[in-house]
C-alpha cells in the first residue's frame, strides 16, 4: 500500500475535490500546473533561497538530553519554533507565494486559526508585495491580538468571520468564498494538508523540507538516517504531514500522531477527530471529521487554537485507517503540563499545539535503544496570554 | 419521466422558480412555505436541507441555514415534512444541500428518503461532476432522481457540452462568479455569457440563478434561459413576514 496521493487526489478512500462547479477552473489550474513548477529548477532554486537566507533553515535537530533523561531513549527536538514567524507554517507560505507569483496571481487570500498561518502569510505578501487578505474567526480574533496585530502591521487585511462557530472552520469557509467571488485573480493560499485536492498533497510537498532535513541531521548524529518514532502534534497535519514525508515508507519509523482531546475526548470538548469522527466531507475533501447524525460538522474545543479544527487532513485518515499512523491525544492540561517541562528541562518555550506533542512522551513505550524525533512546530511566544493565565504568573 | 423532466417538456419560458430553506423561520413552516409558492403560481421549489457549512452560499442562505439548524431542523425531520405533504403538493421539488448530509444519512437512505418525500431532483454544489460520473450517477437513476449541474462564466465549453450530455432535466447557468445572493444587477458581461451559452444549442434548457432578485432581472434572464431562480431574495422576504400573502406578493411582483 502506497502514502502518496494517487492520480484522483485520493490517499485510499480518502482526499479527492469535492468543489462546486464554481472553484473547479481554479482548483483545476492549481491541479494542472502544481507539479510542474514545483519540481522546477527555477523554482527549486528560490525556494531553498528563501528557505535557507529568509526562513533560516535547516532548522536545529536539537539532543534534548535532560528530556531524554526522564523519558528514556534518544529524544531529539526538530526545531521548527526556530523558523522566521515562529512555526513551521512559513514552509508552507513561502512555496505557495512563489507558486501564485509564477501564476500569475495578484492577490492572496488566507484562513487562520490562531494566526500563525495568517502571520506567515502576511509576512510572504509583504516580502513579494502582493495584496493580502485573511479570513479569521471572530473569536480567534479575539483571543489572538498579537497576532492580529501582526498581520496588520504586514499590511495583510484580516477579515473577520462571523458565521457559524467565528473560529478556523468558519474562516475557511469565507476563505473559499472569497474565492469563488475572485476566481481569476486570486490565489488561495491554504494553511494546511487540507482543502480540496491537490492542497493536501502541495502543502505536504511543501513541508516535506522538514523530514528531508531530519534524514540527513539523523545520519550525521546517529549515523542512521531513520529514527525509531517521530511524533508530531495533527490539527489539520501540516507539520505532521511534513515530518513524516520521507518516512511514509519506511515502515520501521513509527509514525506517533497526537490530536487534542482538550478537557478530554468524552466530554463533548474535544478536538480529537479520529477518536470521535466519521467518514465525511469538509472544506472539498473526504476525510475524517467531527459531524453529527445528518452531517452538521460540529464543533471542536482545544486550547490550541493551531489544533481546535473538526477534521484531518486526508493523508491523516488515511494513515489512521491502514494503521500506519498510531494516534495518541493529549488534553489541555497534559499540554500545559508537558509545556512548562520542556521549558524547565531545556529552556524552551513551546507553542501549545507542539506542547500536544510532547505530551505523549510518558504515554508510550521508549526503549534505550530508541530514537525519537518529536517536532517542535512552534514557538511560545503567541501562547504567553494562556500561559500566565493557567500557570499563575 | 418524473415531474421536473415533465415541466420542462411541457413549459419552456417563463419558468419561475423559488429556493428557500426548510426549517426557517420556524420549523414548522416548511409545508406552508411550499403550499403557499404553489398557490402563488411557482413552477419548480428547491426545498433547502440547510447545512452546517454552507460554502457556495452567501451571508443570506447561511444565516437562514445555521437559524434552521437552531430550530432544530434535521434530515429525518426534513423528509418527514415532505412526506406529510406530498398528497397535496404537485409541482416538482427540488432538494438542495451538500454531499456530506447524503454521504452521512447512506446514500441509499437518503435516495430512497427523497422519493417517499416526493422530491424529483438534487442540487447538491459540491457534487461534481467527476464524483457523480464515477460514483452517484447509476444510483440516482436507480431511484429515478435527476441531478442538476452547475455552470458558471468560467466553465469552458467543452465542460459544459459535457454536463450538458450528462443532465436530463436543467443546467443551472450561475449568473456570475459569485456566492448565492451576490449581485443585484444584470451586466453586460453577463448578457454576453447567457448568449455564448445559448448559442450552443444545448439539450438541456437553461435556468438562470445566482442574484435574480427581482422582476428586472427575473425578465431579463427569461430573455436568455427558460427560467430563473430565486433563492437569497426571497428568504429575505420570509424573514420579515411569513404568510401566504407575503408570498403571493412576493411571487406578482416578479411575474409583473
């Protein structure tokens, strides 16, 4: 079996477009011309330009010796938080921004969550001087100032969502609206491996650099290039999808993805979608997601808001279902508590989404013999307001 | 032949035809709703199954949407509404939604759930055309539904000759790139897609939709296609007041 998107945009039964008639030209312009400037020279070239002198990669492979002490094993930390913006995100922005320039797109559209996507986005339109506008929840607007604040001193718009639930999901739907409304100039720059296809499969092309870097850093300090498990915190699995990309295959690696069960996966709080979802559509894709008896998507709770969506990405269902991914959860509290660990035992603060990750450490088996690599997708500083708030400072 | 194919045979212009969302305002009134746009001379209802994440509508149909959904509307109710009224109701019905609601009812449950309602057609935005060749196409049929595509300004022809060869009753002709209940006049750049439209001679009859609002541009788009239908504009005048009167109002003033 296969990892890589087939020829219909499905990963098994998942992935695929389901798009109104009214995106189809755009997806299908997308489809169509994707591949072919991604594996260009001229592309390749710029990208690894701005990964390397704008974004600062490679990104630190990080021996977390006193982490690995209390855990057991060999753990080390891919240090995604060290990126420009502050996440893994930016991967993502920077590809995308040089794909809509070499389609000719004017203008550039994004949906966030907690901002950290709309940050990163804002940041490559200022860089390429290209307009921005970003779709973002009401509510998230509320409680992500910094970043709102950031995305307008970038000159990026931030449009507030107002329907349904104000947060990620309701942002994407106005993201897409917008897009049927400006079909011809306007690019869509999506977040995460999510969306009709061939998102899913662009944005996990894109954050691939992620486990290209960890092959070759693994080689160097282990003298093998594959670990025994990566874990990665999955929202909609951007950085997960990116982490795991070069190891699809390679069955020895297992692959630990962990979803927030925010105040825990039976209280109806939760953001733990392959626990508590079912086969469905969201945003153009066929996956899994958190829906009601007659396909209401419902809502989700975490306090991340990087990881509060109803859904997965579709090569996540996938992964989930053919048992290739193992999927964990950790709720609020395991997040804050692994947070302020890492932060005492090696002095960095991670970003709640990536503390999600961290979590499941004293959740699995470690062997002595192991090496682990857990992502660390994100940095702190946008979750300072929770952090004081739940731990008292 | 079922009821839709049925009208389109027998009617070609003028074609008047009335989306609302079932549910709302209240839930109740969805039978009236629809007994009401018969008695007020409506050629064809779309009877919306109002969804959590509407994504080809616009601020109207979501707001009238996430109201139903409040008021407790779901698909059980929905087709238990339909089936209450069938004996009474002769036109044909239209139900409009999104994949995902008939995906997570079973396809077959829902298919079957549309013909004891009396329902003659879907419209369902995010059914494309590949996925309904590949995967719906032969169900439908099993059930004697039809379904209805969409076409925009940006669709090429060689696509719509071949949603044209796929359909069997309308093609939705969307009046521009736009969400539901967008625009309100008609340009001349639309002028001149009803036309290119037109002039290939389609199989299928054309009806226009996507900001006809009132009897200005439902004329003007009679002047192109068999009919038009209406869907933001009137779900505005059924929030305001909600009785056969408003309705039958609402109906003269766009046939005047």
């Amino acid at each position: 079996m296969g990892y890589s998107v087939d020829k219909n945009g499905f990963y098994g039964d998942f992935g695929g477009a389901f798009i109104p008639e009214l995106l189809f030209p755009n997806v299908k312009e997308l489809e169509d011309n994707y591949i072919q400037i991604l594996e260009s020279d001229e592309f390749q070239r710029e990208y690894k330009n701005l990964l390397k002198d704008y974004v600062g990669r490679p990104s630190p492979l990080y021996l977390a010796k006193r982490l690995s002490e209390k855990y057991g094993g060999t753990i080390y930390l891919k240090r995604e938080d060290l990126n420009h913006t502050g996440a893994h995100k930016v991967n993502n922005t920077v590809g995308q921004i040089l794909l809509a320039q070499k389609l000719g797109k004017k203008r550039i559209i994004a949906e966030t969550g907690a901002g950290q996507h709309g940050v990163a986005t804002a940041t490559v339109c200022a860089l390429m001087d290209l307009e921005c506008i970003v779709y973002m929840g009401e509510i998230d607007i509320e409680r992500q100032a910094p970043n709102v604040a950031r995305m307008k001193m970038l000159g990026a718009e931030v449009r507030p969502a107002t329907s349904g639930s104000k947060t990620l999901k309701d942002a994407t739907n106005e993201a897409i609206r917008d897009w049927i409304n400006n079909p011809e100039d306007t690019y869509y720059l999506i977040g995460s491996v999510v969306g009709p296809h061939p998102y899913p499969d662009l944005v996990a092309r894109l954050q691939a650099v992620i486990s290209e870097e960890m092959k070759i850093q693994l080689k160097e300090k282990t003298g093998k290039e594959n670990p025994d498990k990566i874990i990665a915190c999955v929202g909609g699995g951007s950085n997960a999808a990116g982490a795991y990309y070069h190891y699809l295959d390679d069955e020895d690696v297992e692959l630990i993805a962990v979803e927030a069960s925010g105040k825990g996966v039976d209280t109806g709080e939760t953001a733990a979608t392959t626990t508590i979802g079912t086969p469905g559509i969201i945003h153009g894709s066929k996956t899994l997601l958190m829906q009601d008896d007659f396909g209401q998507i419902t809502e989700p709770y975490s306090i991340s808001a990087g990881l509060d969506y109803p859904g997965i990405g579709p090569l996540h269902a996938h992964l989930f279902a053919s048992h290739r991914g193992v999927f964990l959860s950790a709720t609020d509290k395991e997040a804050l508590d692994s947070a302020l660990e890492l932060t005492r035992l090696e002095g960095i603060i991670p970003a709640l989404e990536s503390a999600h990750a961290l979590a499941v450490l004293s959740k699995i088996e470690i062997k002595d013999t192991d090496t682990i690599v857990v992502n660390l997708s994100g940095r702190g500083d946008k979750d300072m307001e929770t952090y004081q708030r739940e731990l008292g400072y | 032949m079922n009821k839709l194919q049925e009208l389109f045979k027998n009617k070609k212009s003028d074609i008047l035809s009335i989306y609302f969302t079932a549910g709302y305002p209240k839930l109740e009134t969805t039978g009236e709703i629809i007994k009401g746009l018969e008695k007020s001379g409506v050629d064809f209802i779309e009877v919306g199954m109002p969804f959590s994440d509407p994504m080809a509508d616009g601020p109207t149909i979501q707001d009238s949407s996430e109201k139903a959904l409040a008021n407790g509307m779901n698909l059980d109710i929905y087709f238990e509404q339909l089936k209450s009224i069938k004996q009474d109701v002769y036109l044909p019905l239209i139900a409009m939604g999104y994949v995902n609601q008939m995906m997570r009812y079973g396809d077959d449950k829902f298919l079957q759930a549309c013909v004891d309602g009396g329902i003659s057609g879907l419209i369902l935005p995010d059914l494309s055309l590949k996925v309904y060749e590949e995967e719906y196409k032969t169900k439908f049929e099993k059930y004697g539904l039809v379904n209805v595509f969409l076409v925009t300004p940006q669709t090429s022809e060689e696509r719509i000759r071949e949603i044209d060869a796929i359909s069997n009753s309308f093609i939705y002709l969307v009046s521009s790139a736009s969400t539901t209940g967008s625009k309100s006049d008609i340009n001349q750049v639309q002028v001149d897609y009803f036309k290119r439209v037109k002039n290939m001679n389609l199989k299928n009859p054309l009806v226009i939709g996507f900001g006809i609002s009132n009897n200005e541009t439902f004329s003007q788009a009679c002047d192109y296609a068999s009919g038009a239908i209406i869907g933001s504009a009137f779900v505005k005048s059924v929030s305001e007041k909600n009785d056969f009167e408003t309705i039958s109002k609402f109906i003269s003033i766009i046939r005047s």
